[in-house]
C-alpha cells in the first residue's frame, strides 16, 4: 500500500474518527484505525463495537492495500508534525510515514481482525437538513440518561407520525420532546407506505451527539439516514462520512403519561435573563443539592437559593403571569442544561402547584416542550 496526502486533510478526519476509539477495550484491534487505499478512496475506520465511524479523505492512491494502526500514536504524531505533504507505504512488518522533515514507523495489526461495521446501509428513511440537526436534536439529546444499566433511557425514542417524527429524551426526572414537522426533509415512500412500516426506535443518544459533532465542520446541508432492521443498526452518511450505531433493543417508557393536559399558571419571560438568575443562584444552591425555588409572581419569578453554611440570594425576573401565583423548586443543573440547549429568546412555563412537573416551551413553538419534576422542599413557616 502506498498513498500520500496533506496533513492538515488527515488531522482534521482523525480527530472526529478517533470518537470511536475506545480508551478501556480489552481488544487490541479496537484501539487501532483501519485505514484503506482502495479503488481510487483512503478511508480511515474505527469502531469500539456501539458506534463505527468511516470517513473518506482525499490522497493520491499509488498502490491499493489496508493496515491498522494505533490510532491514538498516529492521531498524536499527526497534530504535532508540520501541515504538509505526507507520504505512506508499508513495509515489512509497518507502516512508513515520510514528509519533508518527518520520519516515523508504526506496527500494525493484521486487517482481518478489525470488525466489519456493517454490510449494507439498508433502506432509507429520511434526509435531513443540517440545519434540523443542529436545532431539533440539540435540544433532545442533553435530557437522556447517562446510566447504562437503563438502556432505554440512555437513548432517543425516534417515532415515525402521520406529520413527521417524534423526538423524546428522559432519564426519569426530566423529559425533552420535539414533535418535527417536516419541512426541511425529503421522504421517499408513499403515504400508504408510511401508515404499514411506520418506525419505531431507540437510538443511543451517544450517537446524536456524534450526528451533531459531525454537522459542524461538513459544508454538506443534508445527512442521509438508513436503518436497518435486520442489522438492528442506524446509518447517518454526510459528505465523507458514515457514523453507525446499533439500536437499543428495549421498550421506550409511556412518557405521555407524566406530561400535565392543564395548568393553573402560566409566566412568559426572557430565557437570558432567568439564565442569569440561575447561575447566579447556583452560587448558593451548589451547597443544598442544587435546589432553586421559583415564586411566580403576577408581574415577575423571584429566584431564590438558601444554603444556610454560606448564605442566600433573591433574583427578581421580569415576567407575565396569568392564573394563579405559584411557588416551586428544581434541581438547578436541570434548568442551566435546558436553558443552555434551548434558542428561543421568549419563554413559557406552565405548572400545577409544587409538586407536579413543570412544563418550560418556546414561545411561538408548539411542537416542543421540556418537563422537569421539581424537588420537595420544607415550606418556611410564616
């Protein structure tokens, strides 16, 4: 094998490639790259057995072949050498890198070991905007769980609709939901086609993130999305990349159940400015298990943290209150992950007194809305 490139092209695909390098597996070829010159394409590969990325790079193919490396000594070497061109070959026994300045030899593993990551894309469900990504996902993905000894829960629940596709994260004590309508996507099969194979499925939410991360540096505005039943595997191809993931084989919670059908109060205020109180609040709240209190006023929300060892503070937002006024209090980190995810500028929030969920939406948005379950406190006595 022998093919040369520019650095600067290798470096940038190593870094997003290298996601899927695991630091704890028990298998050698795991922590390698699978790197192919083959029909005219270099492909750089890696999988930890979750998630696969390939990604293409441009390089002048002298002689066909494939190796694996370690993808952490090359990944190092690569970001430290000067951005030229750079030449590989193998020889016996490695892999030589040659640039102007720069001479290295790596071991290598023989290819056969390395995993395939998968045999067809499988049928196409959807193309995306980029755009939808960025907005629809970021603000999904944050609210599922990090406990993998709930597989459900530490993925997005995707479901297919009559108007577009469901999108619901929850680890139990927060829920994100984004009913998509469809208007920056193509769909390919009829209605009737729709109805019969409508789909339903969880996707790891470690895989959104990379869809995400890989949306920023691809000038592409579209990612073709494949599933495959019988792989039991989701297929994200953007440009020069392919990111694979396995679905999660587990029974999605009856989140509908918890979401309130009414409220008694309803306040409209500027996202920035409750952000604001919160991290100032959070000062204090950090020693109390992050506890903030909400007290809706008609014409503001006073946010308040009490940690009786350092102190308190008291933050006045200015807001639009209609019903009744209202007292409640959340985890504090729950509300800084929301309001950092979320883009709206104009807010709502709608609760049913202090121990029911309360429900935050973007003004002018009606398919989206997070839910956070609100903390018990001792009521001060008068």
């Amino acid at each position: 094998m022998k093919f040369s490139l520019l650095s600067k092209n290798l470096q940038k695909k190593l870094l997003f490639v290298n996601h899927a390098i695991s630091t704890r597996s028990q298998l050698p070829i795991l922590l390698n790259f699978l790197i192919e010159a083959r029909k005219g394409k270099l492909s750089i590969s890696a999988t930890d057995l979750e998630i696969g990325i390939i990604a293409e790079i441009p390089a002048k193919i002298e002689e066909e072949g494939a190796v694996t490396v370690s993808a952490k000594t090359l990944t190092e070497l690569i970001g430290a050498i000067p951005l030229d061109k750079i030449i590989f070959e193998t020889e016996k026994g490695g892999l030589r890198l040659t640039g102007e300045k720069t001479k290295a030899t790596f071991q290598v593993i023989p290819t056969e070991d390395f995993p395939k990551l998968y045999e067809d894309k499988g049928k196409e469900l959807i193309i995306l905007k980029k755009e939808t990504i960025d907005k629809d996902f970021s603000k999904i993905v944050f609210a599922a769980s990090s406990d993998s000894e709930r597989p459900a829960l530490s993925g997005i629940l995707i479901k297919e609709e009559k108007e577009g596709f469901l999108l619901v994260a929850t680890d139990g004590y927060r829920l994100s939901l984004k009913r998509h309508v469809l208007q920056n996507t193509r769909k390919n099969p009829s209605d009737n086609e729709k109805e019969e194979n409508a789909i339903s499925m969880i996707v790891p939410s470690r895989i959104i993130r990379e869809l995400v991360w890989m949306g920023k540096d691809s000038e592409s505005e579209e990612v073709a999305v494949y599933v495959s039943k019988e792989k039991n595997q989701i297929i994200f191809s953007q440009d020069d990349i392919v990111l694979i993931g396995r679905l999660i084989e587990a029974e999605f919670p009856n989140f509908e159940k918890i979401i309130p059908t009414d409220f008694s109060t309803k306040t409209i205020f500027e996202r920035q400015d409750l952000q604001e109180a919160i991290k100032a609040g959070y000062v204090f709240a950090r020693q109390t298990a992050g506890i903030i209190k909400f007290s809706v006023k008609k014409n503001k929300i006073i946010v308040s943290a009490n940690a009786p060892s350092v102190g308190e503070d008291t933050i006045e937002v200015d807001a639009k209150t209609t019903g009744e006024e209202n007292d409640i209090a959340f985890n504090a980190r729950y509300l800084l992950d929301f309001l950092s995810n979320t883009t709206g500028e104009a807010m709502s929030f709608e609760m049913t007194g202090p121990l029911n969920p309360g429900v935050f939406k973007e003004v002018g948005d009606t398919s989206f809305m997070h839910l956070i379950m609100p903390i018990r406190v001792q009521q001060e006595s008068a």
